[in-house]
C-alpha cells in the first residue's frame, strides 16, 4: 500500500483577517440587539477581568444527560463596580447610517475624564437636554455615556474606561426620562442584568506578537532533513495570479484581537469580592473588594482587561428562567499554597 496523503489544511479562520492589532484596549461594540421589554434598561456594562475559579452547580438544563445532578464548571470572574452615567447622546437616521443630533453632558463631570479628553469650560445641560426633548420625533437611538471608576477598583490605574450604552424597551419618551434620571448618577451591573441571564462577552484578547505561521495559523512542521526552513510553508501558492494570496498563511501579529463570545452564563452577582476571592487574591490582579460577577466560562482576554457585556445578540431558544443554584465556589489559593 502507497502512503496516503495527508490532508492538513491550516487552522483559524479568514473570516477574521486582517489579523492586526485592536486600536483600543476597550472593545468596540458595533452591534445593539433590540429588546421586548415594558421599561426601559441599560444593554451593556464594563467590568475588568480579574481571573478564573470553579464552582460546583446542579444542572438545570432539562435535556442534559446531568440534569439535577451536581456538576463542575469553571467560571471567569469580573471586578464590576458602579459605572458613572456622564451624558445622553442621541441620533437620528439619514441615508448613510447614524448621525449625532445632539448630546448632553453633567455639568461637573468626575475626577479622571479630564485624562480622557480636553474638557469644554462649560458643558451647558439644560440647553441640551431641551434641545433633545424638543427633536425627540426625529431620535431612532438613546444612548448614555457611562465611565468606570478604577480607583474603586484594584486595577493600577486612574484614567477611566468610557463608552457609550444603548437604552432598550420601552418608547423612546420613556428611554429618554429614563436616561435623564440616570445623568450624573451610578448603575450597578444588577441594575442591568440578573442571575441565570445569557449574556455577551466582548473583549480584546491576549496580544501574543509577531509570530510565525506554525504557531499563527497552525501549519505542520516541514521535515527536518528539508532545505531553508522548517516552520515555515512548503510553497507560497501558484504561479499565477502572480501575487500571493491573502489566504496563504504568513507570519505576523497574533493575539490582542476583538472577540465576542455569545451566550455565557451569568452564574452569580454579588457585591461583597471578599466571599469570591482566592486565598492570597487573583493571580496578577489581587482582591476584590466590591461589587463583582461570575460568568459561566472563559473570556478572552488576560486579567486587568476591561470586559464589555451586552445582552445577547442571539439568545438560546431554552432558557432556565431561575438563576443557577451554586452549591460550592472554590477558593483555594491559584498558587497551590
């Protein structure tokens, strides 16, 4: 018998070329999913990954082999303090998509956004929010623009994350006097979801450099006994077309990508880190001292990297209404002490 040919075609995918490094270490959310809902609510939140634990629950999905039996499952954890409600944007819709009608700023914006951006001497509130009401008709989104609040934290730092969040449910009268009664105010991440929700995880992933196409794409090795090189490509395609081809795999930047992985689990909010946190804190992050998250999994991402969550763009069909029942969280210390 003659040797087979083995088909080894190159892994990862091109529907993520190109494969270049994220602008900002904050994720960019292109994408609001529309909500059935009577009021109206915040669809997103910012928290900062601070690691991973394990906890045991019992299944609740009905057609689980497991199901009412105790599992284990790992679980990601996130630092979510309040976030700081600092201005209203709202747009309106022309041929070429989205366009800004008007914003409306606090009038003593916090410590910190001045890191941001260069702050206007003065931010004129009342006029805005007038100008908001009154062109209400012509408004297709209400979003907030919400900042975090690192110092709360025990993240290293002091400038703060700020993105903006879409409001949904409701009409837009009832999103816009929702959003006026949030400006200048703090939410909480319970505020916005609950316990057993789906939700979004969209975050920058772990930058790995430039690497070569072995590692990169995960080609095989060329045989050892082979001229040139070995973890490099046997042929950078045909002669013609005459050029190399962007599916050919090459060297280069890996890692610190945007991913959004749909559907994770909230497991469990709470507001006291102390019950979460390993003896001896988080590997590279250290304790938690407020308000904080489990999430069903991994994300992407290493510890310290601000977390977008969203609600889910496509939610499963079966869903447990009741949050999960968690019988043991692991707290044992992640350096084996």
């Amino acid at each position: 018998m003659g040797h087979r040919k083995q088909h080894a075609p190159k892994h990862g995918s091109l529907a993520y070329l190109p494969r270049k490094r994220a602008k900002r270490l904050l994720a960019r959310i292109r994408y609001w999913p529309k909500i059935e809902a009577d009021t109206p609510r915040l669809l997103g939140f910012i928290g900062y990954k601070a690691g991973m634990t394990h906890v045991f629950t019992i299944e609740d999905r009905k057609r689980s082999p497991n199901y009412g039996k105790e599992i284990l499952c790992s679980a990601t954890v996130l630092e979510t303090q309040p976030m700081l409600i600092c201005a209203i944007r709202v747009y309106t819709r022309n041929p070429y998509g989205l366009k800004i009608l008007a914003e409306a700023w606090i009038k003593e914006p916090p410590e910190g956004l001045e890191r941001v951006f260069t702050l206007p001497e003065n931010f004129k509130t009342e006029e805005n929010l007038k100008k908001i009401e009154e062109n209400l008709a012509e408004v297709t989104k209400i979003r907030v623009i919400a900042v975090t609040q690192p110092k709360q934290t025990n993240m290293p730092k002091k400038k703060p994350e700020m993105a903006e969040i879409e409001i949904g449910g409701g009409t837009f009268q009832q999103q816009f006097e929702f959003a006026k009664g949030l400006i200048g105010k703090t939410v909480t991440l319970a505020e916005a979801f609950k316990e057993g929700q789906y939700v979004d995880a969209i975050a920058i992933s772990t930058g790995k450099g430039f690497q070569g196409p072995v590692k990169r794409w995960g080609v095989g090795i060329l045989q050892h006994k082979g001229r040139k090189t070995k973890r490099g490509i046997a042929t950078l395609g045909p002669w013609n077309p005459h050029h190399v081809m962007y599916s050919v795999p090459r060297a280069g930047q890996m890692g610190f990508h945007q991913r959004t992985e749909y559907n994770k689990r909230i497991l469990k909010i709470g507001t006291d880190g102390k019950e979460i946190t390993p003896k001896g804190g988080f590997m590279r992050y250290g304790v938690i001292r407020g308000s904080y998250m489990l999430l069903e999994g991994s994300i992407s991402g290493p510890e310290k990297r601000p977390i977008r969550i969203r609600y889910p763009a496509r939610p499963p069909k079966q869903i447990a209404g009741e949050p999960p029942q968690i019988t043991q969280i692991s707290l044992e210390s992640p350096q084996g002490r």
